[in-house]
C-alpha cells in the first residue's frame, strides 16, 4: 500500500511540474506559414525584389518553388513580367493560383526554367528540354531571341545561381494547352 502511495504522490509532482510547461506552450502565438530561407543574390530573391515580378514572385512562393530558385542550384529562367501575366486570358492567373491546381501551376512555372546557367550568347535556335520535362523551342535571329512566341526582352540578368532573361509572355507547356483558356501556341 505505501507503495502505491509513493508512486501516485511521484506520477502527480510529475505532473504538476509538466502543467507549467503545457500551459506555457498554450500560451505561445501559433506559428505561421514557415518562410523559405532565400539565399541572398539569389535568382528567388532578384525576382522578388524586381519591380516587374509580383506575379511571378508570388506564384513561385505559392508552389514552393522560391525555395528552390532561392538555393545554390545554377538554373536559367525565363522571366515573364507582370505585364506578360497580364496577357493571360481573362480568370486564367487566378484560376491557377487556386490550391488544386497547384501542380499544373508548378508547371507552367517550370516550363520556364532550364537547369544549368545559360548567357544569351550561348542561346541557339534549339530544342530545350526544361524543368518541368517538356522542350521549349528556342529561336535566334541576329540579338533577337524567341523563346516559343515570346520574345527576349531582357537578357543576362545575374544572379549567384543563375541568369534570368526577361520575357514578353507567359509561355505555356503543351501539356497545359486548353486549360482555363491557356494555349500553347
């Protein structure tokens, strides 16, 4: 008998030293949406601090993909601008920004970026195949450069992890052709 009375006293001063512990945790603000860690000079952190990128910005943060850019990874992307998402069709941006269409924004996203650095100098009129899996065709004229319809804007932005080259529009993977009024020209 006494022991079980030593072992009911132990359990409750082990209890009672815990109540403190799990009240303080009550007590602490819920953590919010954890914050991809974006290497400064990074790809990630150019897009997002450029004038020309909310959209861009916000829709790699939305699929996960500032994290990635924001990394050491040396990628090349093709950089379309506020003003090129605006040529979407009418609902098509807010349509892909919903949750459960997450995937097929993540690869309208990287269908716009190709691993490994690559300068404007080097670009050729080619066939790439891009992150998302699907060739981007690539055409050259003189200093133009076409990227599908879309042209070249901008080129050799730097970056410690890569070139961005600005686009005119959002070029579009066939495999999202039709989708919420996309085409993939």
């Amino acid at each position: 008998m006494k022991t079980k009375t030593i072992l009911q006293i132990a359990a409750g001063l082990s209890l009672a030293t815990m109540a403190p512990l799990a009240y303080a945790e009550a007590e602490k603000p819920m953590a919010t949406e954890e914050k991809a860690e974006l290497t400064p000079g990074s790809l990630a952190t150019s897009i997002r601090d450029g004038a020309t990128y909310s959209i861009l910005f916000k829709a790699l943060h939305a699929t996960g993909l500032d994290a990635t850019l924001g990394g050491k990874d040396i990628y090349t992307v093709f950089a379309p601008t506020d003003e090129a998402f605006g040529k979407l069709p009418e609902g098509t941006l807010d349509k892909l920004m919903l949750p459960e269409n997450q995937e097929k924004l993540r690869s309208l996203l990287l269908y716009h970026v190709i691993p490994g650095q690559v300068l404007s100098s080097s670009l050729t009129d080619s066939e790439v195949k891009t992150a998302n899996g699907e060739k981007v065709d690539i055409d050259v004229d003189g200093k133009q450069v076409e990227v599908e319809d879309s042209k070249v804007v901008n080129a050799d932005v730097m970056a410690n992890n890569g070139v961005i080259h600005v686009v005119d529009k959002v070029i579009v993977p066939e495999s999202l052709d039709g989708f919420a009024g996309l085409d993939a020209d």
